[in-house]
C-alpha cells in the first residue's frame, strides 16, 4: 500500500507558513520538531530499512520528474522516456558542453526511474508501505516548444545552484565531515545567488537563437542546466554510502551499494562536461538575476580548474591517517534532512504545498533515525 499523509503519519506543522514560496522550505525544514503518532509498515523489513528506503524512493520520484524535464527538452526521446518531442535551439546550446549530452541527459534520465520503480517494488514485495507523490503533481513547467505540458513536482525555472561541490572535490586539506564550518567556493558565483531558469521557460527564452549561433541568455541556460545536472548527482553520490552505514539487511545493503555508485558515474559526467562552460554574462529578463561563466578549462588554480575531476585525496576519519580519495561528505548524522533542505534551498520546490513540505520531512526524519538492529538479517 501507499503511504498516505492521513493514514499512519506524524504531524509535525509549526507557527505560519506562506504555502508556495521558497520560505515554506526553509519554515518546514529547518528546525526540530517532536515526531508522535505510529510509524508506517515495514513489512518484512527492518524499521529503519524501510524508512531509508522509502526516503531514497521519494528521492528517486523527484529526481526523475526533474530529469524528465530535461529530457523532454534537451535529450532524446524514444520508448525509453517518450515524454516531450524536443527543443532543437536549447539542445544546440547544450551540446557546447559535449555533443553527447542528449544521449547522456536521456540514459541518466532512464537511470532514475529505474531507481524509483525498482525501491518501490522491493518495498512492496517486503510488505511495505511504499511511496507516491503523484498529488503533489502541481507545478507549471515550461511552455517552450518540446514540452510535454505536464504538471510538476520540481521547479527548474528558478534555481539557486550551489557549485561547491567544485572545489570540494578539488581540496586536498578539508573534507566537510572534518571541517564543518569551511567554506568550499563557488565555481560560477552567480549560480547561488538570486534565481535562475535551467530550461526555456516558453519559447521567449529561445528566441533570437539559431541552431548555428544561439543567444547569450539561451547559453546561460544551458550552462546552468549543467552545473546543475553535477549539483544534483554530487547528492546522491554522497547520500547512498552514508545511509548505507544504517541499514541492518545484508540485501538492503546490497540495494544501496549497488545503486550508489551509478549516482558517483553520473555526478563525474556532468562535472566534466560542466567545465566546458564558454564565458559570457547573462542578465534574467525576469529575475533580473546576474550569472558570469569564465573559462575554467585553462588559467585556472587547482580548486577551479576543469580538467580535475578525479576526488583530490584529502583529510579522512582523522588527520592522523593520510589524505584519501573518496567520496565527500559521508557523514550520516541527519544526511536524509541535510539533502531535503539542500533541494529546498536549490530551488526545486518553490510554489509546493506546506503538505508537500511535511510529507517529506516525514520521510526524512524517519530514515535519519533509522540504527542498524542486530545482525540476524
């Protein structure tokens, strides 16, 4: 069965909420609630393996419907991921990333949903409760030509892209997990601040482009649209392997190791075909919004450069040991929270529900304080 907002759910709404503005994120997500009532079913699972696991299943639904949009406009649609029939001017801006990025927007597209529908069927086939977010389907998407015209669970219209993962992988003297106060740069510093369409909004975002000779604005968003696909997947690449350490079944276990790593393959694609940025300052007709691309492909120091996109060694568990590469951060101490509020402040969730807010939180505070049992599974 699905798990319901009404049915075996805790309430945890607090003081007064703007429903659909970005504050509803921030108001839901950011501080700490008591959590009553009675927990979902788990079947045949551990608790807590279900709980992660149906939050790495509504995690798995957003990236689809974010992915699918991209798709829809930028990626090729067959029987795989039909949805949408294509934007040739937004595809063309696209490909001075690479050429390959229609196919590669498609298969990471197919990858998701492949993760959706196959955490949710293991849930089922354990007795679980499993999780559908189709009611919170309400957001416009784009107008332009290509796409589908279907209402939404994500906004990409206007992001706030936080790129230190950049430099974070860059780092060869701090790890988050060691140095929680540091402050990783930003590789394109207009991307975190104010509000940015990674897709053509309608078709006015793409006018004045050609196929041969698209317009700075149509690059800005492209360019966004690519850092944010390696924001995104630098997510799951951590995620994955810290909540992999909570989970008691050997199997549930294997699900997460196994699907972890895709998420770490596709987080390097897109680093290494963001840097292919080519520089230009684009100013939003409508958010009024700045965004400046430089060339990080030469001239650049070590913590910017486009190229080094293998993980620096870097400090691990202890400055005692030598420096390690790996994937950062791992932590998994409220990492299911810290990814929900890491999607609300990108961006993804303006104009939600405050239910949609709840549902989520839910979620997430169930999988963080998910313990491994002992080891009879």
């Amino acid at each position: 069965m699905s798990a319901d907002l009404g049915k075996n759910r805790r309430s945890f709404l607090r003081g007064s909420l703007t429903a659909g503005a970005s504050a509803v994120g921030a108001g839901l997500l950011g501080s700490g609630l008591p959590a009553f009532g009675s927990e979902e079913g788990s079947g045949s699972l551990p608790k807590g393996d279900a709980a992660i696991l149906r939050f790495l299943a509504a995690a798995e639904i957003l990236e689809s419907d974010l992915w699918e949009q991209y798709n829809e406009l930028g990626g090729i649609q067959d029987s795989e991921e039909p949805s949408g029939s294509g934007n040739p001017l937004y595809t063309a801006a696209l490909t001075i990333l690479d050429m390959d990025m229609p196919q590669y927007i498609h298969d990471n597209t197919d990858d998701e949903f492949s993760h959706w529908h196959f955490i949710d069927a293991y849930l089922a086939s354990k007795g679980a409760d499993t999780v559908n977010l189709d009611r919170f389907r309400t957001l416009p998407g784009s107008t332009a030509d290509g796409s589908s015209g279907k209402a939404r669970l994500t906004n990409l219209m206007r992001l706030t892209v936080n790129t230190s993962f950049w430099t974070r992988y860059r780092s060869s003297t701090h790890n988050p997990d060691l140095d929680p106060g540091f402050t990783f740069g930003q590789a394109v510093k207009g991307l975190n601040v104010g509000e940015h369409p990674a897709i053509p909004r309608s078709n006015a975002d793409t006018a004045g482009s050609t196929l041969a000779n698209q317009t700075d604005h149509l690059k800005a968003i492209a360019f966004t649209a690519g850092f944010h696909f390696a924001f995104i997947e630098q997510g799951g690449t951590s995620l994955y392997p810290s909540l992999a350490q909570r989970v008691t079944s050997l199997e549930v276990l294997r699900i997460l190791l196994s699907i972890g790593p895709t998420e770490t393959m596709h987080f390097q694609t897109w680093q290494d075909k963001a840097g292919n940025a080519t520089p230009l300052t684009d100013t939003d007709p409508i958010t009024k919004a700045t965004v400046t691309f430089v060339n990080l492909a030469s001239g650049q120091p070590d913590s910017l450069q486009a190229n080094l996109i293998m993980p620096e060694p870097c400090p691990f568990l202890s400055r005692k040991f030598p420096a390690c590469s790996i994937i950062r951060p791992t932590e998994t101490k409220g990492v299911a929270m810290g990814a929900l509020k890491a999607l609300a402040a990108d961006g993804l969730f303006i104009g939600q529900s405050k239910e949609f807010f709840e549902y989520l939180r839910d979620l997430a505070e169930d999988a963080d304080e998910a313990r491994r049992e002992c080891d009879r599974y």
